[in-house]
C-alpha cells in the first residue's frame, strides 16, 4: 500500500466515526394522530392550515390531498434512486474476496525451488517455480494498490449513502408526521360534513321550493359524493403513513449494514493490508535465502553424482569391452543351429517328395478304375440296342 492510500484510509476512519456516532429519532406516542379537539395551539393551527386545503367541489383537491408532503420525500428518494442505478451493488465485498483469493493465490508447493516441473509446465516453456513466484509477488502488489484504491472509493461511497440515509430518515419521519397532521385535518372535515354541513344540505333540500328540489337534491348527492371521497383518500392516507412508519426500520437496517462494510473496509486497508504485505515481504526474503542454500546444495549433490557415475560407467564398459573380446568370429551355438536348420530342411524336402509320389501313384489307380467303369457303362448300353450307346460307345478306345 503506498503512503498516499495509507494517508486517505486514516483520513476516512474519523469521518467513519463521525456517521457511525450519529443517532436518528424513532417514532413515539409525540407523532401519532391528535384530533383537532385534542391538540394544542400550535397543532390545531397546522390541522385547521390543512383543512383549509380541502374544496369540497374541487375533486382533485380532495384526490390531491395530502400529496404536497411527500414532494421532498420523493426528491430525496429519487436522487438515491438514481445513484442506486449507476453504480454496481457489490463491488466493495467483491474487493474484499478479492484480497483474500489473492493471498490464497500463492501455493506452498510452488514455492520449492526443487520441485520438478510436470510436463504441462514443460510443454508451455512456464517458468521456474521462483521465477514464477517472484513474477507472481510483483503482481499481487499491483493488485493489491488497486483493490486498496477501489476500497477507498467504495468507502467514500457508502459514506455518501449513509449521509443520504440520515436525510432520507428524517424526511421519512417529518412525512410521516405530515400525515398526521393530514389525517388528522381529514377526518375533522369528515365530522363537520357528516355533523353540519350534509345536515344543514339536507334541510335545504326539505325547504326548498319544488322547482328547486331537484336541483338542492343534485348539490346534496354530490356533496355525499365528494365526502365519501374524501373519506377514501383520508384512509388511503392512513395506509401510507403505515407503509411509511414500516420503512423507517428499514432505513435504519440499510444504513447499520452500510455503516458495518465501512467499518470493515477501513479495518482492511488500515490494520489488514499492511499486516499482508509484510507477510509477503518476509516470504521473498526466506525464499531467497532457501534459493541459495539449495544451490550450494546441489552443487555438492553433482559433484558426488559426477564421481559415482564415472565409477559406474568406467565399470560398465570395460565389463562389454572384454566380453566382445573373448568372443570368436562365429559362436558355436549359431553354428549348431545352422546345421540343425540344414538338416531340417532335408529331411522336410524329402518328406514332401515321397508324399507327393504316393499321391499321383495313388491319383493313377484311381484314373484306372474310372476309366474302367466308363467302359463298361457304355458297352452295356451298346448292348440294349436303343441307339443311345452306338454313337457314345465309338468315342471310347476298345469299344
């Protein structure tokens, strides 16, 4: 880790203190809902303001109502929102493994400068296992400045969410009080229309003239109308703040896991990332140390193998010299054998001719017997006079 990453992760751990010290307010029996009845001075002024914002004619008054508080709700959400779509959601952990993997990364075994290469290594002309482990020491320290640096900027990032969190709570919770004052604002509308103003409708309706009726009992239906409206938008609002009280502990739960990965994260680079890269200081020292002693080593080892192999090979060769020199032109036994196959070869040649000479003495006798029976098949047809022995048995030599 160079000096200036090393100045900025102890820079950042008082602005970690400093978010991490921060306490938000929680919702108590002060933000529940008062009826103006209820309430103080001060309450009943901001009840009675809002109030004030209801026209019962207007329906988009009375299906607007109470939006105006969430207005900076919604700008806070947003720019969270979209900062939320333009960075990656886990890169700080994937930093973090990757520290870890990458220490993982060196093998004990690779370290033994002695250790033979496999024929994979060697067919790939890789490197010898120092040579390769020092190219590999060189790269981790410029991965380690690297992810060291992307920490930093993941920590000054999920400051920033924290900060935003802060505000984005308390706005949450002057919403939430909003919508008290809101519902609050609603349902005393709601009991003067149910309590005065639909009453007093009513009676208009009873008075007037008969050509009025109509028109009073039309203005009563649409008051009933815009005050059952109303009633579904002081519910809905009723829904919202519940949602809304729901989401402070959420809040709350993001920033703790915001608040403990920078935590951790500073831990990592202050007291973690140093204790590494000693530990990977000392590894090249005691490997160097083990890279010279082995080559005396092995200097010592080819000496005594060049003493022991000349030994052995002076031995080996003036075994076979001697032996070819004692040998004669010919070995009798290739000479007894020769003769064994001439004789072989003799007695095998006359075999086959006294065979082959009984075959075509016995070939003959056969050839006599045929002949013999032909003959006499064909006289005895001359014999019976039917014509088909006179012109066959002429064919045949005594016939």
């Amino acid at each position: 880790m160079t000096d200036t990453i090393r100045q900025r992760a102890e820079a950042a751990l008082a602005e970690v203190e400093q978010v991490s010290a921060v306490v938000l307010a929680e919702p108590t029996d002060a933000n529940a809902i008062v009826p103006l009845k209820d309430a103080d001075k001060p309450v009943g002024a901001e009840i009675t303001k809002r109030m004030a914002e209801i026209d019962m004619s207007d329906t988009q008054s009375i299906v607007s109502f109470g939006s105006n508080a969430q207005a900076e709700l919604q700008e806070i959400s947003q720019s969270m929102l979209q900062g939320v779509r333009n960075k990656d959601v886990g890169p700080a952990g994937d930093s973090l493994r990757g520290i870890v993997s990458t220490i993982r990364g060196f093998s004990v075994s690779e370290l033994d400068v002695r250790r033979k290469r496999s024929w994979w290594e060697t067919l790939l002309g890789k490197a010898a296992p120092f040579a390769q482990f020092t190219a590999r020491f060189e790269t981790v320290q410029n991965q380690i400045d690297k992810i060291t640096e992307d920490l930093l900027s993941h920590e000054h990032t999920l400051l920033k969410d924290i900060k935003s969190l802060d505000i984005l709570y308390d706005k949450t919770l002057n919403f939430y009080d909003e919508l008290a004052l809101y519902i609050a604002a609603g349902e005393e509308k709601l009991s003067i229309l149910d309590e005065t103003d639909i009453p007093a409708a009513e009676a208009e309706v009873e008075k007037a003239p008969e050509g009025d009726q109509v028109m009073k009992a039309q203005e009563l239906r649409d008051l009933r109308a815009a005050r059952d409206d109303l009633e579904r938008r002081v519910h809905d609002l009723k829904l919202t703040r519940q949602v809304t009280m729901q989401s402070l502990p959420s809040i709350r739960l993001v920033q703790e896991n915001d608040k403990s990965l920078v935590t951790k994260i500073n831990s990592t680079l202050v007291n973690t990332v140093p204790l590494w890269e000693t530990q990977l200081a000392q590894a090249v020292t005691i490997q160097r140390s083990a890279e010279a002693a082995s080559a005396v080593r092995d200097a010592n080892d080819l000496t005594n193998e060049l003493l022991t192999a000349n030994a052995k090979n002076l031995r080996e060769s003036n075994k076979v010299i001697r032996e070819e020199m004692e040998r004669g032109v010919f070995d009798i036994e290739a000479v007894k054998q020769a003769n064994a196959d001439l004789i072989g070869t003799i007695e095998e040649s006359l075999a086959i001719a006294d065979e082959g000479k009984a075959r075509r003495a016995a070939a003959e006798e056969e050839l006599k017997k045929m002949e013999a029976e032909l003959r006499d098949t064909l006289a005895a047809a001359k014999s019976r006079r039917d014509g088909v022995g006179d012109n066959a048995g002429t064919a045949v030599p005594g016939a």
